[in-house]
C-alpha cells in the first residue's frame, strides 16, 4: 500500500507589525519564526507605512528560516496558507504577495486565513513530544487582541459564530492607550502587566460599561482614566510617578472584571463549560489567574494557549491552513487582503 504524504503547510502572517512564518506538518509545528519591528517604539504605536516596509525586509530571511529550522526543503510544503485579513492593508499586501508568488512558484495551493479564526484554532496547534490537550466542542473563546474583543461560539474547527464583541475599542487598546498616558513604551499591555504585580488593585476605581447583551466597549474607561489621571496632576504632578504601580493594578483590574462579567454571562447563557481563551491580551498574568479561579468556581474546563500562540505568529495560520486543506477549501490567486472582516 502507497504511504500517504503528510500534509505540510507553509503559514504566513503580516497582519501588524510582526512577520512570522511556519510550518506545519500533520498537525504537528516544525517551525515558527516571528521578526518583531522594534522601529515603531518610538511613535508610541504601530506606523503603517513603515510596517509594510519592514515587512518586505523581513518576508524572504523569516521564511527561509522557518524552512531551514523545519529541516524540510521548499518542495516538501503541500500548500502556503497567509493571513488574508483583519489587519493593516499595506502589511497584508506583503504575506498575500508573498504567498501568491510561493504558491505560482512552486505550483501549491493557496490557502487564505481569517486572522481571528487562526487565533481561536491557536488552541490546536500540536508540539512535537508534547502533551495536546485541546478543548470539546462546543467551546466558548474570549479572543482579546490588539484589536478585537470577542467571545465565540465555536460549533468545529471552521464553524464559529462571534455571540459578543467590543462596540468600540479593544481590550489591548485600553492597556496600550492607558499605558500610553502613563508614560509607558508601547506595547504598553505588557509593562501594565508587569507593574500591576507591584500595585493595589483596588486603590483607584474605574468606571465599567453598561452595554447590553455579550458586547463589550473599552473607550469609557480609556477617558475616565485620561480625566482622572488629568485632574489628579493638577495637584499633584508627580501623581502618576507615585501611583505607578497601583495605577496599573487598579486598571488592569477593571479590565479583567469587564472580560470576565460577559464570560460568565456567555457561559450561563449557553450551558457551555469548555472555556478558552486566546489572543495577545491572553498573555496578561492577571487574566490567566481570574481565569483559574473563576474555573475552578464554575468547574470549567480551561483552555490557555502557549504563550507563543498567543501572539500574532504564523503557526495558528499553518494550523488554520491545514484544516481548510483538508476540506479543499482553496483561495484563486485574484484574492485581495481585507481590512476588516467578521468572522
Ligand atoms: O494578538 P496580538 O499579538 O496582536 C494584535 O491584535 O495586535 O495582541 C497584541 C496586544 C497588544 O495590545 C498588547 O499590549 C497586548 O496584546 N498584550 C498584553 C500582554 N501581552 C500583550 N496585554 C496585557 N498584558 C500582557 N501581558
């Protein structure tokens, strides 16, 4: 009987402001190569121009280098998968560019990923030698990102349904703007995180939305942290020097207790125990513990990606690729990145 080929997919991503590349074979990560621009420190934010830019520099050495590092050659890969949108148009162009090129070149499919879908599927990304404890379906996903919030119902690898999302702002939003007006490089959400460990969370308190049903908004907070910050240095101008550490615990609280309230509310709606979470803010210490305890309280199963996964990588879109090839789910090579999209 003939073998059967693995399949072995090549993921790009280029959504932001990090060029990532990876394969992925049967399932199994060989590789994930992520080139972060440091160039965008000093604006405070992601430039988008310069992101494009940086992103054609990086494209060709992070794919070789994912390559080599899977120890496999260019006519081992079975099909490119890239990351066809949310995100920064001009990023995008370079990975779909890229990808098409790859795909015409070594005569492959090609494979376009919803950017969103691949951080939920994150979850099923499998290490070599490693345990793989993935969640059932139906499970429940609080995606929190730099740019989205979102808790999905996901029936199976491919069919997901977003039952709550942010009417404004994102979660990391509220940590990078936040931590912005404190003072703190960008991306701010991780040196919230860190400071938060020194500070009280419960000194300062911080307005929470009223919004109905599963949806979230974060830009109330933003402004009632800027007017508190603002009113407090009118007194006091070393205020935020002073209250470091409890600044960043008190809003690092509010933003999880915001998370968490339209959680539970999903999870009571839907009968749902299998909870996961995924997505950059999924990296933030504080939420990882909320999350621990509140499923030991509830008896829900719990679901974290590695850190790795968490951020914007080129894995989650192999995987993602992997299981739209093996329902033949192929893209022709006129696909345009989108900017925005729903699930
Ligand atoms: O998913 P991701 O890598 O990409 C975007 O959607 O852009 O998420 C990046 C976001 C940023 O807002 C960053 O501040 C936030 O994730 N983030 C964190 C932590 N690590 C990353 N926020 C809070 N605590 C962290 N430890």
């Amino acid at each position: 009987m003939e073998k059967r080929k693995p399949v072995t997919i090549l993921g790009i991503e280029s959504s932001c402001d990090d060029t990532s590349a990876a394969i992925v074979q049967d399932g199994v990560i060989l590789s994930n190569v992520v080139a972060s621009q440091k160039i965008h420190e000093e604006y405070g934010g992601v430039v988008p121009e310069l992101a494009s830019r940086a992103h054609q520099q990086n494209i060709i050495p992070v794919v070789d280098t994912a390559l080599k590092r899977s120890g496999l050659k260019k006519e081992n890969i079975s099909a490119v998968a890239f990351t066809r949108g949310p995100g920064l148009l001009g990023s995008l162009l370079v990975g779909t560019s890229f990808a098409k090129g790859f795909s015409l070149a070594s005569g492959i499919p090609l494979i376009e990923v919803n950017h969103l879908q691949a951080h939920v599927l994150a979850l099923f990304i499998k290490e070599k030698d490693a345990e793989f404890n993935p969640p059932k379906f139906p499970f429940l996903c609080l995606l929190v990102s730099g740019g989205n919030s979102q808790i999905i119902l996901v029936r199976n690898y491919l069919d997901m349904e977003v039952i709550g999302q942010t009417i404004d702002d994102a979660a990391g939003e509220a940590f990078d703007k936040c931590a912005k007006v404190m003072g703190l490089p960008y991306p701010g959400g991780p040196h919230v995180d860190k400071l938060a460990k020194l500070g009280n969370p419960r000194k300062f308190e911080f307005s929470k939305p009223k919004i109905p049903e599963l949806n979230y908004s974060f830009s109330g907070l933003k402004t009632n942290f800027l007017y508190f910050l603002r009113d407090q240095l009118k007194t006091n101008e070393n205020f935020i020097e002073e209250n470091k550490a409890d600044l960043c615990a008190s809003l690092q609280f509010t933003i999880i207790e915001i998370l968490m309230i339209k959680l539970r509310k999903a999870a009571t709606q839907t009968g749902i125990k299998e909870i996961a979470v995924a997505g950059g803010v999924s990296a933030n210490s504080g939420l990882r513990n909320t999350l621990q305890t509140e499923a030991q309280k509830l008896n829900w199963n719990l679901y974290i990606p590695k850190f790795e996964y968490t951020m914007d990588n080129a894995a989650m879109i192999a995987i993602t690729g992997m299981f739209k090839f093996n329902e033949n789910l192929f893209t022709g090579q006129d696909a345009v990145p989108f900017a925005r999209t729903q699930l």
